[in-house]
C-alpha cells in the first residue's frame, strides 16, 4: 500500500498561515507599544508618527472600549457627530473655541481663530466648539482648503459645517453636527485657541489624539495613549479572529467563549 502525505485543503492552510501572520504581527505590535507605555530602559516611547500609525489602523470602537476599561469613562462623541463623507483618520488636536458675540462689529473678532488654523502642523486635527452653534458653520470651505493644504488631517467641530461640496471637492474630512449655510461673522468672537475644552461633552485638551472613522470619534489623552492603543490592538485582533470562527461554527456564545470579546 502507498502511503501519501495528507495534504490540507488549500482554504483553510492559506487561512492558518494568515491568521499566524496576522497574530504575530498584532502580538509584535502590541508588545512594542507596551514596553513603551511602560518606559523601560529597553525601548524608547513610541514617535508621534508610529503612535498615530498605530490608531490608524485600529477600530475605533476598539479605541473606545480601550479606554473605558482603562480610564473608567467615556471619550466618545455622541451620534449628533456626522462625517460630510466616510473617512478613517487620526491626529494631533489643535482647539478653538469660539464664544457667542450676537451683533458685534469688531473686524477681528475671529483673527485668534485663522491664527491658529494658520499655526496648526502638518498631522493636526482642529477641534472646534462653537458655544450654543448647532446652527451656526463652524467652519466652511476657506478654512478647510488651508487646513488640507497645511497637512491637517480632519476637523471635528461642535457647530455647523458649510461649504460641503468644496470639501468634498479635496477630500478633506470633518465631523460636525450638520450641514448648515450660515456663517459666525458677527455673531461670534474668538474664545481662545489650544486651550482645554469641551466638544460634544468630550474634554479635549491640545494635543490629544483624535481619531475617527465610521463609527464616530474618540479622544485619546496623549499621557495614556500607549497604553490605549495596546489594549485596542489586541481588541481588535481578537474581533477580527472571532469572524472566520462565527461564519465557520455559527455561534456568538462559542466565539464569546473562546475569545473572550463581544
């Protein structure tokens, strides 16, 4: 009798193989990140490059969850939060608050504001409140066009949003409570910029990550991101594994069992 190899079916081998890899690399990450939350002499804390890589490329729902096991509150914004068009990013916070000013006529009652757009690097996102602004356009299509072209990566502004098709038009994302066609000029006054505030009753302090994707917005504290981040990678990658196992075995309470993530 000839006795051939068993050969395993070429789906679930090259399945195997990519959930390994995909584990590995998850695990490797995961444990660079930790030992930089840690500050060992070992390694050095992550570059707000490789940081902002690495929210990135996780949910943030996972970000969330991350976070309110480890800080024991909430960082996420509220459904009123609407993107103009689908996007994923994350970046540095750079904060404007903006103070209702009914009927003034001072020319520069929002000179501090254009400031600090001009003043924002490459990797910002602007964080905007508008005081009592649902309303009221927060921002339009002149300030997004000098955001995209400064290198910021969104906006998220508790207020209005104007100027939608321009925007669109370069591809520049933000998330704001509605598309709305009034302006803040004589009816606002700069409140200040990159200092602490409250957006759709999250704090924002400057400097914080912001990150978004298609299920909202989170705001990371800069001191625990690390940490954050390690507990949302590893998240995220039991979620991803738990997907092949409930279309395979059909069951969340197995898959629950097993990974211990719902």
């Amino acid at each position: 009798m000839i006795h051939r190899p068993r050969i395993a079916h070429p789906f679930l081998a090259g399945t195997v193989s990519l959930a390994l890899v995909a584990m590995l690399a998850a695990i490797v990450s995961t444990q660079g990140s930790r030992v930089a939350a840690q500050g060992t002499a070992a390694s050095a804390p992550l570059a707000p490059e490789q940081l902002l890589n690495g929210f990135r490329h996780v949910e943030v729902a996972s970000v969330s969850d991350a976070a309110e096991q480890i800080l024991g509150k909430k960082i996420y914004m509220s459904h009123r939060m609407q993107a103009i068009f689908p996007t994923k990013f994350a970046g540095y916070a750079v904060t404007v608050l903006l103070k209702k000013d009914e009927g003034n006529k001072d020319p520069n009652a929002l000179a501090g504001m254009m400031a600090a757009i001009d003043g924002g690097a490459k990797d910002s996102v602007y964080v905007m409140t508008v005081e009592d602004g649902a309303d009221i356009a927060g921002m339009g299509g002149l300030m997004g066009t000098t955001m995209y072209s400064r290198g910021y990566v969104g906006a998220i502004v508790d207020g209005g949003v104007r100027d939608v098709a321009q925007l669109k038009r370069i591809g520049f994302p933000v998330y704001a409570l509605g598309p709305v066609p009034s302006t803040s000029v004589g009816h606002y006054k700069f409140g200040g910029a990159n200092v602490p505030l409250m957006c759709d009753g999250v704090q924002v302090q400057p400097g914080d990550i912001v990150a978004a994707d298609a299920d909202g917005v989170v705001v990371v504290p800069r001191a625990r991101a690390e940490e954050i981040l390690a507990l949302a990678q590893q998240m995220d990658f039991k979620e991803h594994s738990m997907y092949p196992f409930i279309e395979k075995f059909r069951s969340l309470q197995e898959a629950v069992k097993k990974f211990g993530r719902i």
